[in-house]
C-alpha cells in the first residue's frame, strides 16, 4: 500500500499545529498539520512493514502510524503530546476519539525531564545564534517561551494547554525582536525555574498508563485483523 494511501484512507486523527494551535499565527503563519493513521493489521504479516510515519501529500503535512504515536506519547515526547492537545481538531473518526479520551494516560512526571531538556536544546541553539550573528532568531526565541510556560502550567495543573492566551501580545513582541535579549533570557530563566519548583509538587503520576494505552492498540489492531 503506498503510503499517501494510508493517510487518505486509515487516518484517525487529524489536526492543526504550529502558530495557529498556538495562538500566535498571522497572516503570513503556515498552516501545520499533523494525523495519525492506523496500517491495516494484515500489512505487518509481510516481510515490509508498513511505515512509522508519512510526509505529506499535503505541504506541511507529516502523520506517524498509531503505534508510533502512542510509543513517542508515552516517553512524553513534547511535539506528540501538544498535537493530541490541539484545540484546532480536523478529523476525528470512533478510533480517534478513543485516542483523545486517552490524552490523561500519557502524561506523568516525565514531562519535566522531556520538556526542559528540549527547551535546554533550544536554548543553547539560541544563544549560539547569539553569539554569531548578534541576535537570536526572534521566532524560535517565541516558541520557546510558550513551551517554557506550557510545561510549567502542566507541572503545576496537571493539564496541558498550549494556546497561550493573553500572553499573545507579549510573546509576538518578542518575535518581531522588540524586545532586548537579555530581558528573553531572563524571562527564559525565570520560567525554567517555576517549572523546577513545578515539578516538586506535581498533580501528575510517576510514570504513563502504558497498560491502558497497550489495550487500545491491541484492540485497534485486532478489529482491523477483522474486518
């Protein structure tokens, strides 16, 4: 089966991400947009397996196969959870909606660890911008405070919500370099401490329901064997 097939045929999910989800887009904001599929079960009987994850056919389209995204869901990979928390849904079949309703048994303590060793990534890709050209790249700075407080809203709540509100204003100003670098980094700083203290003291579990989320797939994969 070629693989823009299964997007076509077997997607589950569908959703906007990026600025839009986020709250900050403009008019010159991409439309992102991401899914998940299920491979029809008979295909792993074969020596090929079908792919993990499909490009397109879309521009700005990308989708993981539903055992590919519940395994990245549940090591609390940043980019898969904030896409099952979009507020901006496309698509949602039964299947879908089950995985939805699953949104809870992905999240644990994790988050802080995942989180804040992708924002230290970025960071440092930042300030090394910094240092070469004088300035860091003004929308990546953005991005990078709205996952700061997202991660430190879910630690302290328990919910991950990535519109990011009335900070809309603020953090746009920050894109359009209007405000000092130093004043980013302190911001920065000051975000990955509450999300430090955040995690001492967490709503969260210790660890994912990886049984609840298995069952779904087991299920999932035994009525496409089915039908």
């Amino acid at each position: 089966m070629h693989p823009e097939a299964l997007v076509r045929d077997h997607t589950i999910y569908a959703c906007v991400m990026g600025s839009r989800a986020f709250g900050l887009a403009t008019d010159t904001s991409d439309t992102d947009r991401r899914g998940v599929y299920v491979a029809p079960t008979p295909l792993f009987w074969r020596f090929d397996k079908p792919p993990t994850h499909v490009e397109g056919p879309a521009e700005e389209q990308f989708s993981w196969e539903l055992e590919r995204f519940c395994e990245l869901a549940l090591r609390a990979n940043p980019n898969i959870l904030e896409c099952l928390h979009s507020p901006l849904v496309e698509h949602a079949d039964a299947t879908g909606r089950e995985l939805l309703a699953l949104r809870g048994a992905f999240l644990s303590r994790r988050v802080h660890e995942t989180f804040t060793r992708y924002a230290l990534s970025q960071r440092k890709k930042l300030e090394a911008d910094v240092r070469l050209h004088g300035a860091p790249r003004w929308k990546h700075a953005m991005h990078l405070l709205r996952l700061l407080t997202s991660a430190r809203d879910l630690l302290r709540t328990g919910t991950l919500t990535i519109e990011v509100g009335d900070q809309r204003a603020r953090l746009l100003t920050v894109k359009h370099g209007e405000v000092p670098w130093p004043e980013v980094e302190s911001w920065m700083t000051r975000l990955a401490t509450e999300t430090d203290e955040a995690a001492t003291h967490t709503p969260l579990r210790p660890e994912p329901d990886r049984a609840r989320v298995e069952d779904f797939l087991t299920r999932v994969r035994r009525a496409s064997a089915l039908q």
